[in-house]
C-alpha cells in the first residue's frame, strides 16, 4: 500500500503564504478586510502567543546547556579561547552587515499604515540606561517581562557556575538542565508545526487590508539579505582566512564548494557538519581542530541568521513607519550576538531568534508572518553563511595552533 508522503514544514508554510496572498486579495476585492481582521487574525494571534511562550524557557535552558557542554574548553585551552572570540566577533560583523544592509534598503521598503499594522515608537532610550538594563535585578522579572538580554545574561552566570560548582551536584544540575532543554525543544517542534496555520492567518487579514503593496517588497528583503550574505562571506572570511589562516581565500571557497552546495540545498548546519569536516581537513586544517571547532560552531556561531535578524527587523520596522534608533540598533547587536550561543540547532531557529530580536527593541512579533512565508529561501543562504563561518575559523585555529 502506497503511503502518502506530507510535504515538509517549509513547503507547507510557502504553500500558506501562497494561499494567504489569494485569500487576502480576495478578501479585500470583496471588501471583508474587517471579517479577516476579527475572525482570521486571532488564530494567528494564538500561533504568535505560543511563539512568545516559548521563546524564553528555549533561550534560558538552550544556552546553559551550551555553557554546560563547553567544558571541554578547558581541556582545549587556547583553542576554545579562540573559537569563541572568533565566533562572537564574526556574528557581531554579521548583524552590522545587516543592519547596514538594511538602512541602506531602507526607502524601498514600504511603509503600511493600517489597523493590523500599527505602532507607536517608545522613546528612545540613553545608552547608559541600556547598558544597565542589560543586567537584571530580580530572578523572575526577565522571565515574565520577557526580557531577552536580561535572560541571556541569566543563563550565562548560571551556566558557568554549574561548572564551576563541579562534582555530583553539578552532574545533577546538568542533566536536569539537559532534560528541560529537550522538553522545550520538543514543544518549539510541536509549536512550530502550527506555522502554516499561523501564517495563513496573520498575513490574510494584513493582505486584505493592503492590497498587493506588500506582497512585492519581500523580493527586495530577500535580495537585500543575500547581498548581505555575500558581502560578509567575501569580506570578512576572505580577509580571515588570508590574513590568519595562511591560506589564499579562492583556494578556501573552491575547497568549501561540496559543503557550501550541501548546506543551500538542505538548510542544515548540522547536517553539513561530515561534509564540513572532510572539507576543512582537504584544505589542511588538522582533524584534532575541526573535530572540536565544527561541531562547536553549529552550536553557537550562527553569522548568516545575525545578517538576516539585521535585515528583517528594519524591514518589519519600515512596514511599521518607523526607524530604528541607534540604541535599538545597538541593543539588536548585543541580542543577537548572546542569542546565537544558545538557539543554533533549533528548528526556525531564524523564527525564534527574531522574535527575541524584535521583543528586546519593543518592535511588534506581528512583523514575524510578513516574511515567514520566504523564510526557508532565507534559510538557504543564511546556512551557507553559518557553515563557511565554521570551516573559517577551523582553518584559522588550526593554522594558529600549527605556528605554536
């Protein structure tokens, strides 16, 4: 008997975005825009409740799990030292990329002034404030309010104090730590399988009240972002790998090609990683170093989902009228950057980490459904990025290392 095979999570979500687009228009020709608004879009409502639900509890329990596994950098010394400073420095060039990237795209992105799509912008806050609020004052308050960098913050300090604690009581920890992160996981997974739903009916209402104004400025987000992509990957790693890793940077992406390919077409860093592996150790990185820094940097080095976090919250900004100030700017940085230590390897990681993007600037999570339904077209190229960034900094820590 022939079984029917379900079309994955990506296609169902574009198939969504196909159908909400007709019902949209539709919707809007016939002049129920106000229908669409009140009994369609509080089923996307729900999708987005769930969303936040479980941003925190993911982030919280994902990054002290990461801290909790890095205790092999110990045992690696300086190679993990190095790892992570490149990691975190590359994913903060990403974010500017897209930043940039995305104020220069700025006027061509549309600005939607509807009921579904409004918003006030809050006043800009000083720089000290911020640097403050980076830091929380009580234990339950980040959670409940929300509140992103404070979180991060909270599961950086609990995290490397579960090691250095050690002994029986941090094995305890850890594996309760480990479990709850598994259970999280798990109902992202189940959450997520409501994407379709959720898109269909938070983009319809915002289709019939727009027209097709919308529909047309996503070409120029995705083209925005892959410019992006590529400028980070020809700059930064050419100029990486050159400089630090000895090696010529045609010589890099020609040896990166099988894994580059993999990557685009399967959208999976951690499916990458046997290609990776056996392309960095063609190109002469030592399997002692690849062996460690690979699997490492799909954990926590996530350049590509930086760029598009950059460009998809000015993009979703625009649509709101506003621009975002320095600060904010400032603020997506830092989240971003902290965020991709914990939400690498989560499925949507790019959907999740953006939601926590557009909570710590006060932006609306509305904003996520008008490019969730290109969100695996994104993904494709962000993937590349992410996995060129893991073999660059194989290639670099080896080389160091070599020298010494």
């Amino acid at each position: 008997m022939k079984q029917n095979k379900q079309p994955s999570l990506a296609i169902q979500i574009f198939i969504a975005l196909v159908l909400a687009i007709f019902a949209g228009l539709l919707l809007g020709f016939a002049g129920l825009s106000g229908f669409a608004a009140s009994y369609i879009k509080p089923f996307g409502t729900i999708f987005l409740n769930l969303v936040k639900f479980i941003v925190v509890p993911i982030v919280l329990f994902s990054i002290m799990s990461g801290i909790i596994s890095m205790k092999d950098i110990r045992k690696v010394g300086s190679i993990g030292l190095k790892t992570i400073v490149y990691y975190l420095c590359t994913t903060a060039f990403a974010i500017t990329f897209g930043l940039i990237g995305g104020s220069l795209f700025h006027g061509l992105f549309p600005v939607v002034a509807t009921t579904d799509l409004t918003y006030e912008a809050a006043e800009a806050t000083p720089f000290m404030s911020t640097l403050v609020n980076i830091f929380p004052s009580n234990f339950i308050a980040p959670m409940a309010e929300a509140n992103m960098l404070q979180v991060i913050v909270m599961a950086l300090l609990l995290g490397f104090s579960i090691i250095l604690v050690g002994g029986e009581d941090a094995e305890r920890v850890t594996a309760g730590v480990n479990s709850l992160n598994n259970v999280f996981m798990k109902a992202m997974e189940l959450i997520l399988k409501l994407s379709p739903i959720g898109v269909f009916c938070l983009l319809a209402p915002v289709i019939a009240e727009n027209g097709a104004a919308i529909i047309g400025s996503l070409a120029m987000v995705l083209l925005c972002a892959y410019l992006c992509y590529f400028i980070h990957a020809v700059v930064v790693y050419s100029l990486a790998v050159k400089t630090l890793g000895g090696i010529s940077p045609v010589t890099f992406f020609k040896g990166m090609l099988p894994a580059i390919m993999f990557a685009f077409s399967s959208a999976s860093s951690v499916g990458t990683l046997p290609i990776n592996l056996e392309c960095t150790e063609k190109l002469g990185a030592s399997k002692e170093v690849a062996s460690f820094v690979l699997p490492l940097g799909a954990t926590i080095n996530m350049d590509g989902t930086a760029i598009y976090q950059g460009v998809c919250a000015i993009f979703i900004a625009a649509c709101y009228g506003i621009s975002l100030t320095f600060p904010q700017m400032l603020t997506i940085v830092l989240t971003a950057t902290l965020a991709s230590i914990g939400t690498a390897g989560v499925p949507g990681a790019g959907m999740v980490m953006l939601a926590m993007v557009l909570t710590s600037v006060g932006l609306p999570v509305d904003g996520i459904a008008l490019v969730a339904g290109v969100d695996r077209i994104f993904d494709m190229g962000r993937t590349v990025v992410n996995i060129t960034g893991d073999a660059s900094c194989t290639v670099i820590v080896s080389n160091m290392e070599a020298k010494k």
